[in-house]
C-alpha cells in the first residue's frame, strides 16, 4: 500500500536549514540578489516560504548565511550610522579591518570577491547585494549621493584587493591601526565634502 502524502509543504527534516541555504545559493547564481525571491528560494527547497523566514528574517541575512558572509547588512548598517557622522570614514575602515582580521571572517568575503572577479553571475549578485542590500541604505540614510558611496566603497575594496589578494607589501603586512590613520580622513571626505 502507498501513502500519499497530501498537500501543503512538507514537513522539515534535520537540516531544514541547510537546505534552504543550499537552494538559495542555487537561487542567488541563477536569478541574482534583486530578482531572487524568498518564495523562489522556498519553492526551490520544497518548503513553505513561512519556513524559510522562521530561518532568516530577510532576504539580505538569507544571502549572507548563504554566502557565508561574516555580517549582514543589518548588522553593519548600523555600526555605519550610529555615532557622530564625523567619524563615520573611521567606523567604515576599523569596521572593514575588523571583519578581515581572521581568515574565519576574510575568506568568504575573499571568496565572493575573487568569484565576481571571473564570473558574470557573481558580479551581478555581488553588485546587486552591495550597492542595494547595503550601500544605497546608508546613503539614502545619510543623504549622501549615490557615487560617494561608492568612490569610498571602491577605495576600501581596493584596500582588501591589495591587502588579501595581491598581498602588496607593505599594505598586506601593515597594522590595522596605521591603516586606519591612514584611510579613515579620506573615506571620510566622501562622506562630508
């Protein structure tokens, strides 16, 4: 005798979680970040979308847990905007130098770049998390216009390119505290100026 299962999602197994995870990156390097859909994901992992928000709270944490991302934008958002706003560069750089410190946090971060650095679909994703997810939020936020962001998003990403990529020295082997004095006056004028 056969039992039919009947309609509705099916019920959850021991890694409900992972397996969401694994049909959203799925999702994500199909569709990319914008027009990738928690329904999508849910129809995707053969669970009900109620589910797949028990696990993540939004679309933008659901794709940091699926990349492996050390922080979500719900996290660094904050950290950006809370405090004088005449700091902010200083926040954004011991923020960024904070984050890379430990290969645990550097690597999938350092993996995200490097796929998007040879893969049409990385790029699309990545762009679209980044510049949507996180930094149009704090410029809209801020009222600061869209390319400063990005001119100081562009010079902290070639930062963390010759830091953990190419590894130039002495950028790679610098302390993270000289780094700071160094950038954080110019990471901050995008902001002010």
């Amino acid at each position: 005798m056969t039992v039919r299962r009947g309609p509705g999602r099916r019920p959850g197994s021991a890694d409900t979680r992972g397996e969401i995870l694994a049909a959203a990156r799925r999702v994500f390097a199909e569709k990319g970040f914008d027009k990738a859909t928690v329904r999508g994901i849910a129809r995707e992992a053969e669970v009900d979308p109620a589910l797949v928000h028990h696990y993540f709270d939004t679309k933008e944490g659901m794709f940091a847990a699926a990349m492996r991302l050390p922080l979500t934008p719900e996290q660094v958002v904050p950290l950006l905007l809370e405090g004088p706003r005449e700091e902010i560069g200083e926040r954004l750089v011991r923020l960024i130098l904070t984050v890379t410190a430990t290969p645990e946090t550097r690597e999938p971060l350092i993996a995200i770049i490097r796929s998007a650095m040879t893969h049409e679909h990385a790029v699309t994703m990545f762009r679209e998390f980044v510049t949507n997810a996180l930094l149009f939020k704090v410029a809209d936020t801020l009222g600061v216009p869209h390319l400063r962001i990005e001119a100081a998003f562009a010079q902290m990403f070639g930062v963390l390119m010759a830091r953990y990529v190419l590894k130039l020295e002495p950028m790679a082997g610098a302390d993270p505290e000289e780094l700071v004095e160094l950038l954080a006056p110019t990471i901050q004028r995008y902001f002010t100026a």
